[in-house]
C-alpha cells in the first residue's frame, strides 16, 4: 500500500483544511493535528478529516514563516493551505499526510475575510456602537478586571493604577487569555463580574502573535462585549491591528498600561472638573461680594443723600405747621370754650335740684328706681320721696287707679 500510494501520488500537492487536535510531542518537537473539513459546525463531526504529521525541523521553519508575513503561527482552528505528501505508515497501519510548507497569504487572508464578514454583520445589527453609548460613572474608581492573574500584563495594569494615588478597587477574574476555550471562558467571566455593577470592565492582555488573538475575534465574545450593560474598555496589547474585541468594545487602548491608563485619566477628568467648578465659585462669590460692596456704598451715599434732604424738608414742613398751629390753636380754643359754656348751662337747667327747688319731687322704690307710674306698686310697697329740703319715706295704703 504505500509503495502503491507513492506511485500514485509521487508529488507533494496543496490541501485546504482547518487545524484541530494540535499538539507537539515535548520530547521529539514534531507537531500532529487533524486537517478538518472548515466547513464543519462547531461541536460536530468534521466531513472529512486528515490526520497530519509536522517533524520538528520543519514546523520551526513553517513558524518562522508565518511570523514573518502575517505573525501567524499554527494553532487550533486555524484555516490553512499546507503543501504535503500521503503517506501510509505501516506499523501503525495510519494514512497521514506528512507537512511540507504553508502557504501563509492563504491563512491571513482567510482571518482576514472572516474578520471584515463578522464585522459587517455586527456594524448592520448596531453591535459595534452599542457599548459605546454608555455613560461611565465618574469617578470610575470600581474596576472589574479579566485577565491571566499574576501575568505581566496584570502586573502593569495594577501598577499603573496603583501609582496615580487614586482609590481604585480592582475585582480581578483570573482567565484563559489564549488558546482552545478562551473566549468562552471570557464570556464566562464577564457575565460573572457584571453581577458587581463595576464601572468600567478592563479585558486585558500582553501581546502575541495572531494565532494567540485568535480568540477576540470570536463572533459570541463580540456579542457579549457589545451587549453587555457595564462599559467595557480592552488593552489587548496588539499593536499592528484592531481585534473585534476592541472594535465592539466602549474603549480600546494598545496595551494593559495604556488601558490603566486611560481609567486614571477619566478620573483626573472628573477631578478637573470639581477643581474648576470650585474656581467657578470662587471667582463667582469674589464678583459678588465686589458688587455687592459697590452696591453699598452706592446706597449709603443715597440713603445719606436722601436722609438729609428728607431731614430739611421735614423742618421746613414742621415750621410750616408750627406756624398754622399757631393761628388755628387760639380759635380752636375759643370756639370749644364757648360750646362747654353752652354745654354747662344746659346741664344746670337739667340739673334736679332745680327742678326741686321750683316745688316738684322724686319719688323712688327701695331699689332706688324712679317711679313713673302706678304699675308695679302694691299695698304695703315702701317708697322714699325727695324734696329740695329732705327725704320722705312712706308705706303704700292703697292704690287708686
């Protein structure tokens, strides 16, 4: 069989495929993996599938490759066109092609055209703009942080916050930052600390090739990024492009430092913005207080202007008065006194004792009430009755009507 299959296919030949199940043999440093059907849905069983030797000499040459056009290097999931020949390994009894080159303008230009695909449906449904629309809380002193805990990226980032002398209160999620599962473990984790309400959510890591970034331009991570209800800023450390993450994210920054950066910025904003209001009322109590002394003294000057002339004109008034209180008094006077004499004659002609004094009487009850009439009055009634000259009481023998 493979003397047969050697006949058959005597030349190495191209073959498209995705890469799955890699893995390198530590002791030996040949690579192995399956080339897959790309088109296969996640979770399920590829078409067709190629089982794929890589000898070491060759994979380090292959990686130097890569890295050198497109800073890829081989890793799950990839799509690559790899030159190869079949071969049949008889102790084994395995078909495997044996890797003899890759063509990386193929692999780059796939990711590429995912990318650009990918981003255009998210552009079309509103995902790339939809975190952005958040408010960030100022300060934003509650950070959530997903990273690779104890790495160097998580070490400059705290460092950074450290240093500015801020509060920061760091919530840090430790998570796989590249390879199989990452971006799920992301997702897992961002779900996981939006349940703090932080103010800001920071995904960070250093740099690596493509191939290690692969993971931020997962279409479910994107969606969860642009979706989720906390703004979230990334610092993924990829200098020479944008990842999807970064894309759909409220605000990227290059690296983990700049990313802390950039918080420590949105504080010394918020501070700025205290310090000038307090300079606003500063300057705004100091003009004020000027107009209000000018306003004073404008009015102590018119109040002493106005008191003095209110003054003279009022002694003026008073000597007016003085004068026709002199004239008006004495007549006033007289004519009150001729109407108290008139008013003490009239009293003396009322007077009883003159009427007495003429021969009339007054007769009254023992209550001292006048009587008036014969109403009211009973045999036995004691009465008193006055003359100029005395007083008579009597007790009542009859009445006549």
């Amino acid at each position: 069989m493979k003397d047969g299959l050697n006949n058959l296919f005597p030349q190495d030949f191209w073959i498209e495929g995705q890469i799955s199940n890699f893995r390198i043999v530590p002791k030996s440093g040949h690579a192995y993996f399956d080339l897959i059907d790309p088109v296969s849905e996640q979770g399920s069983q590829p078409m067709g599938k190629f089982s794929v030797a890589l000898w070491s000499s060759q994979r380090l040459k292959i990686n130097k490759t890569l890295q050198h056009k497109s800073e890829l290097i081989l890793a799950n999931d990839i799509n690559v066109k790899i030159l190869a020949h079949l071969d049949f390994w008889p102790p084994g009894g395995r078909l495997q092609l044996i890797m003899r080159d890759v063509d990386p303008q193929f692999t780059f230009g796939h990711l590429a055209q995912e990318k650009e695909k990918l981003l255009q449906i998210l552009k079309v449904e509103g995902l790339t703009e939809k975190n952005k629309l958040h408010v960030i809380s100022s300060p934003a002193l509650n950070i959530a942080l997903i990273t690779s805990v104890g790495s160097a990226a998580y070490a400059d980032f705290c460092d950074e916050l450290i240093n500015s002398n801020f509060s920061f209160n760091i919530l840090a999620r430790d998570t796989r930052m590249q390879g199989e599962g990452s971006s799920s473990d992301i997702e897992e984790g961002l779900q996981i600390v939006t349940s703090y309400q932080p103010d800001v959510i920071a995904i960070i890591r250093g740099g690596g090739s493509t191939s290690d970034l692969l993971s931020f331009d997962s279409e479910s991570l994107a969606r969860a990024i642009a979706n989720s209800s906390i703004p979230i800023f990334t610092g993924i450390g990829h200098e020479i492009d944008q990842s999807i993450a970064d894309i759909v994210a409220h605000t990227s920054y290059k690296t983990p430092t700049a990313c802390a950066a950039g918080l420590v910025e949105i504080v010394n904003e918020f501070i700025g913005k205290i310090l000038a209001i307090k300079t606003a009322i500063i300057n705004l109590s100091h003009n004020k207080i000027s107009l209000a002394q000018i306003h004073h003294s404008n009015l102590y000057s018119r109040t002493v202007t106005i008191a003095k002339t209110s003054l003279f004109n009022s002694n003026e008034n008073l000597k007016g008065v003085k004068e026709r209180i002199s004239l008006i008094v004495p007549n006033i006077i007289k004519r009150n006194g001729d109407k108290l004499h008139g008013f003490e004659d009239q009293i003396r002609a009322l007077d009883p004792k003159r009427l007495l004094a003429r021969g009339w009487s007054i007769t009254r009850t023992q209550k001292g009430e006048i009587i008036s009439s014969t109403n009211n009055l009973f045999k036995g009634d004691e009465i008193e009755t006055i003359f100029e000259d005395g007083t008579v009481k009597s007790t009542i023998n009859e009445v006549v009507v």
